[in-house]
C-alpha cells in the first residue's frame, strides 16, 4: 500500500474518531486553503482561520462574509489573537469530556504552530487507545485530547501554482518558479505595491510589470548570472520563499 493511501486512511479515521474537527486554513488564502471535501463533517467542524496577523484588519469582514456558513474563527497562532474565541467555540461543540479535537488542513498552514500555541506548556501525551488509530498520538491538555495530523493535498488538486500558492510544495521543488513568482508580485502590485518596495528595498510603481520587478528584485539581491544577466530563477524562488513564511505578505 502506497504511503499517501496509508495516509488517507489513518486521515480519515482520525476525522471520524474525532468529537471536533479544526480545520486550519490560511487568512491570506481562505478560499483555496478550504477543503469542501471536509463539508460532510460539518456538523463538527470547526474553521480557524490561522496567520491573521499577515492581513490587514481591513480584511477580517471580508473573510466572515466569505465564511457565513461555516462554524469560525480568525486566530493567529504565532501572536495568539482569537485564542480565547477558539477555546470557546471548541467547547460549544463538545459532546463529552475529554473530547478528541483533530488538527486538520492543507500543509503550511499553520497547524503545528496552532498546535504548539494551544498546548503550551501544559501538555500531557497519551498513549495510542486500543481500537482506535494506530500511530496517532492525543495530547491532552485544556480538558481536551487533541492530535495534529500530516498535511493532506486532495487528491482532485493538480495546478502547480495553486498548491504552492498555498504553501504544499516547497519553492525549492519547483522547477519553473518565474510564473508562480509573477503571478504573487502581480497580487501585491495591484494590492499592496508598498510591501513589494518595503521587502525587496527596490522602486516600485503601478507601471511596473511583475517581470520587470522580478528582474529588480534579483539585481538588488545579487542574483546574476554569468554577463550581469538577472538570475530570475534564484529570485523567483525567493519571492515564493518570502510569501511561503509570511516575511511578504499584506498587513
């Protein structure tokens, strides 16, 4: 058996054994980083919207408006906003005590962190329970069991730019970086030029093309290649690198 398969497996046992099912998605991305495979578990699910503090407050009505119809919450596990508003909706959703609280969403999220800002210091593991998954370790702490599980692509998504767009694959495993690269400094070109200048040290105007800003970004970052040439390749990568880990974002 193929390791993703396994993996799906012990996913979807996890979500069944699970009383409440945090789904962690990313505030810079809501809508691509939402699983509706997820939907059928709804009446337990719990959407944490995780990296809050890399959008502007502006942004926070737009996302409730764009999730009216899920159960949710807006947190960042890094700084620890909405984390009172996270335990209070876990607890609404409890049918026992301790209840199990799966850990579930695309990779890069934020899910350990979220994981680690919950659990603090305060944890306690347990024992895998007979009967139940194998190989899943509970933590308990807060009065609950919680357990973050691997990150898990869909299996319908196949568009390269989309799932590192989402942060499920590395800049570094990409082989042809330069569109993806254009296509994040267009967004924040249209969006947020500032950042694009404040990041990258560089002139920035709303005449500029995502390739021409490209092509700054890897002069003023050193990247050339033999004849002066820019290195777009390098500083593609590194743009994607940058928005990956929140040192690019829109806040």
């Amino acid at each position: 058996m193929g390791n993703q398969l396994k993996k799906w497996i012990a996913y979807r046992r996890v979500l069944r054994e699970a009383d409440v099912v945090i789904h962690v998605v990313d505030a810079r991305d809501v809508k691509g980083t939402l699983n509706r495979w997820l939907n059928k578990y709804k009446s337990k699910l719990l959407v944490a919207v995780n990296k809050c503090d890399l959008v502007p407050q502006t942004a926070f009505g737009e996302i409730d408006t764009a999730l009216s119809s899920y159960n949710h919450v807006l947190v960042s596990g890094k700084t620890g906003l909405g984390m009172s508003a996270l335990y209070s909706a876990i607890s609404s959703l409890a049918r026992r005590t301790p209840a199990k609280v799966a850990i579930v969403g695309y990779p890069n999220v934020g899910k350990s962190t979220l994981m680690n800002r919950i659990c603090g210091r305060h944890t306690a593991k347990v024992s895998p329970i007979p009967g139940e998954t194998k190989g899943v370790q509970w933590v308990s702490t807060r009065g609950f069991l919680f357990v973050d599980t691997p990150g898990v692509i869909p299996r319908y998504e196949r568009r390269e730019e989309d799932l590192v767009l989402k942060g499920a694959i590395r800049a570094d495993n990409i082989l042809n970086p330069e569109p993806i690269a254009e296509e994040l400094i267009g967004r924040f070109l249209e969006e947020s030029p500032e950042k694009i200048k404040e990041t990258y040290d560089i002139m920035v105007s709303r005449r500029d093309t995502p390739s021409k800003l490209l092509e700054r970004i890897a002069r003023r970052r050193g990247f050339l290649l033999k004849g002066g040439e820019p290195n777009l390749y390098e500083a593609a990568k590194l743009v994607i690198r940058d928005y990956q880990r929140g040192r690019l974002s829109i806040s």
